[in-house]
C-alpha cells in the first residue's frame, strides 16, 4: 500500500510539476479534452517509472551522498531529487514516453513541487487503512 501511495502522489507531484514549468512537459496537445486524452496513460507510466527510482535509486544515491548532505545541511537533497526526475525523463524517453525535463534548475523547481505535493497526498492514504 505504501509504494501504491508513493506513486499515485508522484503522478499528482508530475502532473502539477507539469502544469507549473514550461521545461517539464508531456508531448501533445495543451489544452481541452484531447490534452487529457493523450497524456494520461504517458503521465501514469511516468509516475510508476518515478515510483521504482525513487524507491530503489533515491536511497542509495542519497547514502552514497550522505557527506554532502550533512556538510550543506540537507540541501544537497534537493540536487538528488532533480537527478531523480531527470533519471526518470530519460528513462521515460529510452521506452518511448514523451515526457522531457529541459535544465538543472527547471528540474530543481520540479522536485521542489513534486515533494510538496507528495507531502499533501501521501498522508490521504494513511487513513484509508484497513484494520485486520
């Protein structure tokens, strides 16, 4: 249930990063019913391509880093999280999904919303648990 709620808020995080920064986008249409239509199933597959890096990617790079964090008091994190969304970018353009993060710092504003957002979704799911 955990990693189902890390990826439905990485999808919620991705689309709202989406609609925030011109440099982080789906290919397609911009706007309408068709925008939807087209970009779901990519925003989806993204997510989940989000989901497994950041939960098998993200902790090792983030040990292996573990000094720079200290020494920069956490701030370090925020340069492992914009290498986790434009992993996941490239990784989405090697299979074939259309979705492009142009830059370091577009991608820095990406993770910033991407967290926050997570931060708003994933405590939903915790309340939906149930008891055995």
């Amino acid at each position: 249930m955990k990693f189902l709620a890390s990826v439905v808020a990485g999808i919620a995080g991705l689309a709202a990063a989406a609609f925030l920064f011109d440099g982080i986008y789906f290919d397609g249409p911009r706007q309408g019913v068709a925008e939807i239509e087209q970009k779901f199933l990519p925003l989806v597959l993204t997510g989940l391509i989000f989901g497994v890096v950041t939960s098998v990617v993200a902790p090792v790079v983030r040990l292996v880093a573990l000094p720079l964090v200290i020494l920069t008091i956490g701030l370090f994190l925020l340069v492992i999280n914009a290498g986790m969304l434009a992993l996941t970018a490239w990784l989405a353009g090697q299979l074939g999904l259309p979705f492009h993060v142009e830059g370091f710092w577009t991608a820095v504003g990406g993770a910033i919303v991407i967290t926050l957002v997570t931060w708003a979704v994933e405590p939903l799911f915790e309340g939906s648990r149930v008891s055995s």
